[in-house]
C-alpha cells in the first residue's frame, strides 16, 4: 500500500485477481504466498476423438446457421427477426409481471400451463384441446420430442426435399433413417409420399405446409385432401410444423392441416420464436389419443417442464391488447422487406430472381446457374460481409442443384439493395 499508495481495497482486489491466475496462494489466517510453480504442459485432449468416435452427421449445419456474425454483417440467413421487429418492450412489461408471480416459480405440471396449451390447441382449429397439447421449450425441442416420442431408432421418418435442416438433424439425432419426398412451391407431391409410404413402411412424416422453410411453399388445396389421404392410408401420422402462422403476406393463409383431421393422424407444432422473437423459446405440440400422452412422456424425459416465468409471460403477452398490434405490424413490414429483396434481384441478379413471390414466411430460395458452387459463393458473400446459406444442408439426401436461401427477417429493407450488390459481386467472383 505504501509503496503504490494505494488503498486497501485495491490490494486486496490484485491479490483476488492474481490468486484466480494461480499466481498468488491466499492461505486464511496466514497470508498471501507466492504459489509454487507447477511444470505446466499444455492439456492433451487428443483421446477425446479417440473416446467419442464419429461425430453426428448434420450437427455442423445447425451450429453454421444459429452462428453469430460480426456486427457489420448484412444477415441474410436468419431465420429470425432481428431486434426492429421484436416487440421487446412489451414482452419485457410481460416477463416483469410475470416474475413477480410467486406462483411462476413454483414447479408446473410437466405438460405445461393449461392456458397457455388451450390457447395453442385453439390455433390449431380442429379437434385439438388443451388437454392434447404440450408445451415445449421451442421448435427444435418440440421436434426431438416428437421424433423420440413416435418413433423408434432404426425407424424411418419421411420429411420434403427440401425440408428444415434443424429438423434432418434431429431427426438423424433420434436415430431415425431420414428419407426425403420431392416438394416444390405448392408443396410435397401426393403421388410420391404415397410411394414413399409403401417403399419405406414409414409411419412419420414431418411436413411444412405453410410457407416452407427454405422454399416457401404452401401446400396447396388440391393437394391438401391428397396428403392427409396418403397418410391415413398408410397408418402414420404427420407431423405439421406451422411456425410460419402469423407470417402471412398476400392473402389470408390457410387452415392448419390440422384443422381438417379427422381420426388423429396430424400432429400439431407451433412455436412462438419466428413469429415474436426468438428469446421466448415457448412452442407447444399436440395429438389426440395416445400420441399425445406419448409426446407428453418424451418431453418430461428430455427436460421436466418449461420455466415458469417464461410460460407466464407468454401467456400474458398472447392475451394483450401488444399481441394484436405486434401482428398486424408485421404483415406490412414483411411485405416492405420481401419486395425490397425481390427488387434488389432484379437490379443486380435478375436471372436469379424466383419466378414465384412467396405469398409469405421469411425465405427466398435461388436456383444458381450451373456451373456455379453454392459453397464457394456462400464464403464469397461472407468475405464481402453478407451471410447467405448454401442449399445442400436442406437436403435428406443428393440435392438436384446448387442453391441459395436467402432471408428477409433479420435485417432491415434499406440494407437489401447493398447485400444483393455484394452478392452479384460474390457471384461474377466465385
Ligand atoms: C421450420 C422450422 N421449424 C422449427 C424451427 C425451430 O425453431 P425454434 O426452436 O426457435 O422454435 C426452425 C428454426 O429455424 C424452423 O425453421
């Protein structure tokens, strides 16, 4: 202290830090030692390859898309909205009300708070009630619940090609053999999923009726009848991934397929992540009759139940006057962005330019001219700080070409013509 006039407070400060470094030994009641100095060697962890064995095929592909980019990146790969269309405010009213509940804290019934499945069950619009639902902590945990809850390792589970790669993951993570089915912009094709339903033996398959993530397709009404159909004749269910409700652009979306279930083939998942904001990982997923006590099951073996606080404030907020705002807000900021992107492709790539608009969702998918690596351009744009994501990680199996998804929710319009500029400049470079 004399010597650097300083208080004692401050010595005692440097010698917490130094000690933390191993530096300094405190021994209490006795004072503070240099530490003996141990031959250090820099740790080993070579065996732990050898210990864990081959990794899990499609791991790499979801930790690429939730990675987090340099603030001077133009994202155009997320698959969420960024902070100026979060409703932030009022989510955060909700989650201090929520908080001061004693009751948040208490521990739930695993299935969740029945208001908030009732609220979920009445979405779905059919034959779904609260008593069928579950609420999970996401999307991505509602899908591993489903794929473990319905479905067996070594069981085939049929998704589209293309389909969410999140979902390809998870589903090769349950052990299930993942078989792709053809889908284009109206959807999966009837006639191949009937086959695929034969050929495989197949009882699951995960579907995107509502603006598909990548392609943003909507099954369309022909196809709707014939879908369910195939299903039921094969004895299985589909799972309905309708994370897209709300997101709606031109038109009034249509009804979930769940809506028109007769007998409890379709399984029900929504999330509240893509639509609100993706901190308020609250999703629920739901089937009638057995399935959903099978789901029920598999969602208390994965991880109890959901925070409390969380399911409170979701609730609060989904019931509040902010709720209403919030989503007629976005129909028309999406409807700024989507056709911001669509004219900064026709300024820059305008042979890139999808023939169809997609009437809602938040992706747009590029077919790239042959001869050109998706890959390659994909570390181009990056290199020119805008984030695109390659096509072959949407794919179950061989894709039919080289492909760009591209986003129109993480980052605001005026940013749009910039991004596809260094695009087309990434392009002509790779
Ligand atoms: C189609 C689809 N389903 C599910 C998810 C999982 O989302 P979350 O877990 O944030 O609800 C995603 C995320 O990208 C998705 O695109």
């Amino acid at each position: 202290m004399a010597r650097h006039h300083v208080s004692p407070v401050t010595v005692q400060t440097a010698i917490r830090r130094v000690a933390a470094d191993g530096v300094v030994e405190v021994r209490p009641g006795r004072g503070s030692f240099i530490a003996a100095r141990t031959e250090s060697r820099p740790p080993d962890l070579s065996w732990q390859s050898v210990a864990l064995g081959a990794g899990r095929r499609g791991e790499e592909a979801l930790s690429t898309l939730l990675a987090m980019h340099k603030p001077e990146t133009i994202a155009l790969s997320s698959g969420y909205f960024d902070a100026s269309l979060q409703p932030a405010s009022a989510l955060g009213a909700a989650m201090a009300r929520a908080a001061r509940r004693p009751t948040a804290w208490e521990r739930g019934p695993v299935e969740g708070r029945y208001d908030l499945r009732d609220w979920f069950a009445r979405e779905a619009g059919g034959g779904l009630r609260a008593g069928d639902m579950t609420v999970c902590s996401g999307g991505q945990a509602a899908l591993a619940t489903a794929f473990r809850g319905l479905a067996a390792p070594g069981d085939t589970l049929l998704v589209e090609a293309p389909t969410y790669l999140g979902a390809i993951a998870v589903g090769r993570d349950a052990g299930l053999r993942v078989v792709p089915v053809p889908a284009d912009t109206d959807g999966v094709r009837p006639d191949l999923l009937a086959s695929a339903f034969e050929s495989t033996g197949a009882r699951l398959f995960y579907c995107q009726p509502l603006h598909a993530n990548p392609h943003g397709g909507v099954l369309s009404r022909e196809r709707r009848g014939e879908v369910l159909q195939a299903v039921a004749d094969a004895g299985a269910f589909l799972i309905e991934d309708d994370w897209s409700r709300g997101l709606t652009i031109d038109g009034e979306a249509q009804r979930p397929l769940a809506a028109d279930d007769q007998d409890g083939h379709v399984v029900y998942l929504r999330s509240l992540t893509k639509l609100v904001a993706p901190g308020l990982r609250v999703a629920a997923i739901g089937a009638r009759g057995v399935a959903g006590a099978r789901l029920r099951t598999a969602r208390g073996l994965a991880d109890l139940f959901v925070a409390g606080p969380l399911q409170d404030a979701a609730i609060d907020f989904l019931t509040s006057p902010a709720w209403r705002r919030h989503l007629s807000g976005l129909r028309s900021a999406l409807r700024v962005r989507r056709d911001a992107l669509f004219d900064a492709l026709e300024r820059h790539l305008p042979e890139l330019r999808p023939a169809t608009v997609p009437s809602g969702g938040l992706h747009v998918w590029l077919q790239l001219p042959d001869g050109v690596d998706e890959a390659e351009v994909t570390v181009a744009a990056a290199a020119r700080d805008v984030a695109v994501f390659p096509g072959r990680p949407w794919f179950a199996a061989e894709p039919p070409g080289q492909r760009l998804r591209l986003s129109f929710g993480g980052a605001p319009a005026e940013l749009f013509d910039e991004a596809v500029r260094r695009l087309a400049d990434a392009l002509a470079a790779s």
